[in-house]
C-alpha cells in the first residue's frame, strides 16, 4: 500500500536533528529553543520528540513543557 509517508528510524531521527542541530548553533547561536505542539506533552509525547533531542544535544537546562516545570 502506497500512503506518501516517509517512515524514519529512531537513529534516522537522531542524525537528523544532530545535523540540524550543528547547522543551527552555527548560524543563529539561539538563546531559547521554543517547542509548539497542539497536545500535551503527557498525552503525546512524540510530537515534542524533536526538540527534547535538540535541547539535549545543545544541554539546554530548565526546561518547561507545557508549564510542567519538567
């Protein structure tokens, strides 16, 4: 069956967001990283999995989903 999806592994994931996150640091050097997603982080998870990656990769601390204080 033939759905246009593009199916990535968790370390596909992985090298993408690194590479990003290289580019990133390179050319803006942000000060915040802002996550946006349309559901709860304790309902879904998945949809805020980018940016935990990315953060952790730069060890951003105090970081607060969704008003969790996490």
């Amino acid at each position: 069956m033939v759905d246009n999806h593009i199916r990535l592994t968790y370390n596909e994931i992985h090298k993408l967001i690194g590479a990003a996150s290289a580019k990133i640091q390179k050319e803006f050097a942000p000060d915040v990283l802002i996550a946006i997603g349309s559901v709860p982080i304790m309902v879904s998870p998945v949809a805020y999995l980018p940016m935990i990656i990315l953060s952790t990769r730069r060890r951003v601390s105090g970081i607060d989903y969704d008003g969790a204080g996490v």
